[in-house]
C-alpha cells in the first residue's frame, strides 16, 4: 500500500525550507539521501518525540527524470510559470529539491538541515534556506491571522493528496512555494480599516469581512456547482529585523496544481470583477518554485530506479 508523507500534519513553531539544485554527477548520491531521509528523520527526532519532527520531500520539473532515472513523470509537474501583472511579478526561481522540514523545536530543523547538506556535500548549489516560526497566535508579520480557511481532517486529505485520477502517483502531491518580503513601514502607515479592507478580515478577531477585490476574495474560488476550491496551506513567518527584513514563505499543497494556479492568476492579474490582490501592494514575491511530492514509498525506493 502507498504511503504519502507527512504533508497533512498539523503546524508546528518552527520549520525550515530548503531549496537546493543538483548538479551533473550528483544524481546517485540525491537518490540514496532520498531512500534514508525519512529514517535520516526518525533518528533525529527519535529522543524529543513531543518535537513532531518531519521532513516533506519535493522534486522539480528539471531534475525529475534524471534524479529518479526515469520513473513515470507526473502528468501535472512543470516548472513555476512566471506571471507579469499590471502591477506586479510572480518570479520563477531554480530549484531541483525542496526540503520542508517541520518541528516544535528548531534545532531539529537544524539538525536535520545539516545532514542533508552533509550528504550533499559539493553535489548541490543551496539556492534558498528559510528559519521560520510560528509568531504570537498564528499571525503574520503583518499582523493578522494566517490560514485560517485551512482545510481539516479528511478534508485535508481530498485537498492535498492524489487518488486514483492519477494512477501510479497516489498519494503524491504539488506543491508551490514563493517566498515573499513585505513592506512594513508602508503597510503600517495605512489605517487598521484600511488593513482589513485589503485583507478581507478583521485584525483583532479575524473575522472574514464583506470586501470584493480583497486577499480573501481574490484567493476564493469555486466549481461550477459553487463549492469551494481548497488547497492545503502551510506559510509560516520569518525575518531577520536588524537587515529589515520581515516576510511569509508561502507554500500550499495541492491534490490539483490547477487550482493553485488558478488562484496565482487572479492575484498577480486580476479578474474581470477585481483588479490584482491588494495584499500584493505590500508583499513582494522573490522567488517562485513548483515541485512534485511522491509517496513515502516512492522515496524509500529511489535508489532502485536507476538499477
């Protein structure tokens, strides 16, 4: 039976994202850190169990049939499409693996951090590497509450997990991953009504709000039959306050790439009925990366595709 990993466990206060390419030659060592990683995780993890340390793994469009030697590739894995809006730009940025690593504690994401590099070694180039934590109750740096229409329970599952429209891929997901910088000053000169409306919640007690053209509304979407379209969101804060930088690392997972897309396209360039996302006038994305995240048994296995 296929498993997948762990993309529907809950949040926790820490995390890191580590995006790497590999380069020529490095395939067979990627391939055996992939086949260890997920007891690479257990071992580090196994002495602080109330930590949950986990490590979501990701391959990228470019490297997917030379790091797995040319397993079937997934019908929905294409490299981040870059969008040019009126206004603003969705960049698309390199990368060849992403790491999500997930724990109470960061010095496990640090530790874990380090033995993937270690196994790396000189055979990838790290082109991101993100600490981020949980901040006050769940809020953003700009100040209100993040992740709040996340999905639960089996919910979360049917949103984030492939089933049986993709045989062979069960179990498997998309992910898409923007890491964004926000202009503090500039947001915090505008009045907290002024916030809200951009938003589509209010700031004290986060409730969703009657505002066409905002973050919520832009980001809403639904089928034909009017239900709501998901995707399973796991963005956390970071910053480095002394260099002024305050920020989100965006990620989502999604059973359908599409509806992730979907929803960039009306962000960065608007609607016929809205403009692009307000929120946007504050945040600026600076960098852009799509990945496939097989099964956990697809993993284990990796360094048998190339035998």
């Amino acid at each position: 039976m296929t498993s997948p990993q762990p993309v529907l466990d809950p949040p926790t206060s820490a995390a890191t994202f580590l995006i790497v390419t590999v380069k020529e030659g490095g395939e067979p060592q990627t391939r055996a850190l992939l086949a260890e990683l997920e007891s690479l995780t257990r071992a580090i993890g196994f002495g602080h169990p109330a930590a949950r340390l986990t490590c979501v793994t990701g391959i990228g469009s470019l490297a997917w049939d030379r790091i797995t030697a040319g397993a079937p590739r997934p019908p929905g894995l294409h490299p981040f499409r870059e969008l040019a809006g009126p206004r603003h730009r969705a960049v698309s940025t390199p990368g060849d693996l992403l790491f999500h690593i997930r724990a109470d504690r960061q010095d496990l994401c640090f530790a874990l951090t380090t033995e993937i590099l270690k196994r790396l070694s000189d055979l990838a180039t790290v082109e991101d590497e993100v600490q981020a934590f949980s901040y006050l109750d769940s809020r953003n740096l700009l100040g209100f509450v993040d992740g709040t229409e996340n999905p639960v329970g089996p919910t979360a599952a049917e949103t984030a997990l492939i089933g049986a429209e993709e045989p062979g891929f069960e179990g498997g997901s998309y992910v898409m991953v923007q890491k964004y910088l926000h202009e503090v000053d500039a947001w915090e000169k505008l009045t907290v009504e002024e916030q809200e409306h951009a938003i589509g919640r209010t700031k004290l007690t986060n409730l969703e709000i009657n505002a066409p053209g905002s973050h919520v509304d832009v980001n809403t979407l639904t089928d034909p039959d009017g239900a709501e379209l998901r995707i399973l969101r796991g963005a956390m804060p970071f910053g480095r306050p002394g260099r002024g930088e305050f920020g989100t690392y965006f990620i989502a997972y999604a059973r359908d790439p599409e509806v992730t897309e979907t929803m960039l396209r009306r962000m960065y360039l608007g609607t016929p009925e809205t403009g692009p996302d307000p929120l946007l006038d504050f945040s600026r994305a600076v960098t852009g990366t799509r990945f496939y995240v097989p099964s956990a048994t697809f993993l284990r296995q990796c360094d048998r595709h190339a035998t």
